[in-house]
C-alpha cells in the first residue's frame, strides 16, 4: 500500500467510493500490459482515474493492482493532480481477494460513504451517467449491476453437442461499475469463501437482492488484443469530446571540440559536444519547447532559464519530462510528435529509434506517437559547414472536454 497524495476532497456530501479492479496479469493479451495501452490519447486506467475524479458522486478511491505495478501507479496518480484522494494497494490471488482489500484500504484511508462502486480497471468507457444510473437503482434493494442485453442467440454446449437454447430475452451481459451499499458489500466479502467471478455473484449467494440498470454496449472489457482495436474505434468515433492544440519548438546549438556527443537522450561516439548551459540537447530541447506551446505555458527559457546554476549540465530529458507533467496538470495529453533534426554531421539516421524510444519514455506514451527524422542543408550555412546541429518540433496535444 501507498501514501496517498496530499488530495482534496471531491465532493463534502459524495454517496459513492469507488475500487477500481486493475489486478489481473493481463494473461491473454499477449505480453501487452492492457492498463497502459494509449486509448484515444490516455492509457486504459487513466479513463477510470478522469471519471472518478471528476464525478461529484465521489468521495474517494483505491485501485487495485498487482504488487508490481503499485509503485510506478502510485507515482502516476501523484503527478496527475487528482482532487480526489486515490489510493493505491496490491491485490489477492482471486479478484473477489483484490476487492476485499480495497474495502480494507477504503477504511485505513478513512474514505467513507454510504456506496461503494466495484469497476474493471479494463472498462475504460465507465461515464458519470453509469454511475447515476447506478447509484439510482442501489438505493432501492442495496445492489445494482449495469446491463445489456445479448444480441446473439446462445448456446448450451457439453461435449460439443449442443444441449439446450436458453431464451435471449431474458439473457443479459453484465458489466461493471457494480454499486452497493458499503455494508451489503462489506458482509459479503466477510462471510461468502466461495470463488464467485463478480460481486453481485457473491451478495447473490449471501442471500441479498440484486437490481439492474442500463449499461452500455461501448462499455467494453479489454482482455484480448482485438479488444484493443476496437476501444481505439470507439474512442476516435468520440472524437467530438476532446479539444487539440498544436505547439512547435526549435533550438540549435554550436558544435565544439570535446565529445561525446549528447542527442536524442543518446551519447553518441563523436569528437564534438553541443555547447549549451544544460546538457545542450537541441532534439529533447525543441520537443520540451513544442509541448509547452502548445500547452500554452510559455517557453523553454522561461521555464528552465540558462541562468540558473541548477540547470548547468543538467540532463535535458527532465526538461521534457517537467514539460509533460504541466501539460497533464491541465488536462492534456500527448497525441503525436513529429521532430526533425538539421545536421550536417555526424551520420544520425541509424540512432532515430533510440531517439524515438528516449523521447516517448520521457513524455510517457507509445513509440508510434512520436516520429523522428534526420536531414541536412547540403553543406549550405552553419549547419551545412558542421559548425551546429539544430531540430524543430511539432506536438499535439489533446485534451477531453468536459459538460458542465
């Protein structure tokens, strides 16, 4: 378990906490962690993290996740300036084990409320309206479950053979957020051993009553590969949602006796170094100028001044890396990036993935979001002649709006 963040309380009279399932070890995505995966510009969890975070309904929330992942989650929530508290704590061997330790974290955190909501960290598309309807329908026998009904006809298999067609329409598929009253849940979880694959399962089997609301068929788990595609279709038909903005950066630098030389988050082999008061990164220096623009938080030496001792060899990567956090603080997120580095010598074309690779680190999302291209001016000027190295970026950045 984490400390939480120093966080502000969302909502005084908020119904609703929520835990957030992220445990599983993703076993069927073939080597893919599916709670980073880019899904319309955020990663699958961070869609959880948004709602939570701006629902009015909502007091708190822990999520839940493998011991593994507990710290590099903790350190992600810390720097997305939530207003809700979040927790972070490591699951059970079971999911129903990894729920019961979110209720356990819900009270050591003193997160109190009349409800709690158990959602998939795989549903990226839960909305404030999922979480209304459920509240709504909770309150009446003290559990509810979204649905949708199946579209399919359905088949009961043994051996191969089919064996019986149940009736359709009293078929449905069942999703998550699951909404309960915190003592209905908590006196489930305490008496119910046996393994059950939801939590409605397990207040069915203590004897409560469980209502349904309207789901979503949107509202998609992603467990296989070709999930993914199809949350990323859904996300680009909502495109309508998000805002984008665009920011360029340029910076150049002389080139001076002394290697090696320092471009890209890369040392290269070379007898000349880029004179500059930091590490004198001109690629890494012209994307943290791009993300700022188009954030609208100024420039590059406005926010990290060559004056300042503190930023004297300083490694330029962080400068992007402080440049992506601001940029998140205000909602927005990362795109595409489209840089280009102006060179004469030395021959760079061989390091462009190691480029790439080091820039999409530092503004934490996927290599195919991030393009880098190497040119020179045929030997005409500055540069031409091998005196500097130079590299002008272009970023979009994208942000969610929000209804009032």
């Amino acid at each position: 378990m984490t400390d939480a963040p120093a966080q502000r309380s969302n909502a005084q009279n908020a119904e609703l906490s929520v835990i957030i399932v992220a445990a599983g070890q993703s076993t069927r995505m073939e080597g893919l962690d599916k709670l980073a995966l880019d899904i319309g510009g955020r990663s699958v969890l961070w869609h959880s993290l948004e709602v939570v975070d701006r629902s009015p309904l909502v007091s708190g929330a822990v999520v839940v996740t493998h011991q593994t992942k507990v710290a590099d989650i903790s350190e992600s929530i810390t720097n997305g300036d939530f207003s809700t508290p979040i927790r972070v704590v490591s699951g059970g061997v079971r999911r129903q084990d990894s729920v019961r330790n979110g209720i356990e974290e819900l009270d050591r955190a003193q997160i109190a409320s009349e409800f709690i909501a158990v959602h998939d960290a795989a549903r990226p598309f839960v909305n404030e309206d999922m979480l209304k309807r459920g509240l709504a329908a909770a309150r009446h026998v003290g559990a509810a479950i979204p649905v949708v009904r199946l579209k399919d006809t359905i088949k009961r298999v043994e051996h191969g053979i089919v064996v019986d067609t149940p009736d359709r329409e009293v078929m449905f598929s069942v999703q998550t957020p699951q909404v309960f009253r915190a003592e209905i849940l908590r006196a489930a979880h305490q008496t119910v051993e046996a393994y059950v694959t939801d939590d409605a399962s397990m207040v069915e089997v203590a004897g409560g009553l469980v209502a349904t609301f309207e789901g979503a068929y949107e509202n998609i788990k992603i467990t296989t590969p070709s999930d993914v595609a199809i949350a990323r279709a859904i996300a680009a038909g909502n495109g309508s949602e998000w805002t984008y903005r665009s920011g360029s950066g340029f910076d150049g630098h002389k080139l001076v006796e002394g290697g090696p030389l320092k471009l890209g988050g890369c040392e290269i082999e070379f007898d000349m170094r880029l004179q500059g008061h930091s590490d004198g990164d001109v690629l890494l220096h012209a994307v943290a100028s791009a993300v700022l623009g188009a954030a609208g938080l100024g420039d590059l030496g406005g926010r990290f001044p060559s004056t300042d001792p503190k930023y004297a060899g300083a490694d330029s990567s962080t400068f992007i890396r402080d440049a992506t956090l601001e940029a998140r603080a205000l909602g927005w997120c990362i795109d595409h990036l489209d840089a280009t580095i102006i060179a004469q010598r030395p021959r760079l074309a061989a390091y462009v993935p190691d480029f790439e690779a080091n820039i999409a680190d530092a503004i934490d999302t996927e290599t195919d979001r991030v393009n880098v291209k190497v040119t020179s001016t045929d030997e005409v000027g500055a540069i031409g002649q091998g005196e500097g190295i130079a590299a002008q970026a272009i970023v979009t950045l994208r942000r969610r709006n929000v209804s009032d």
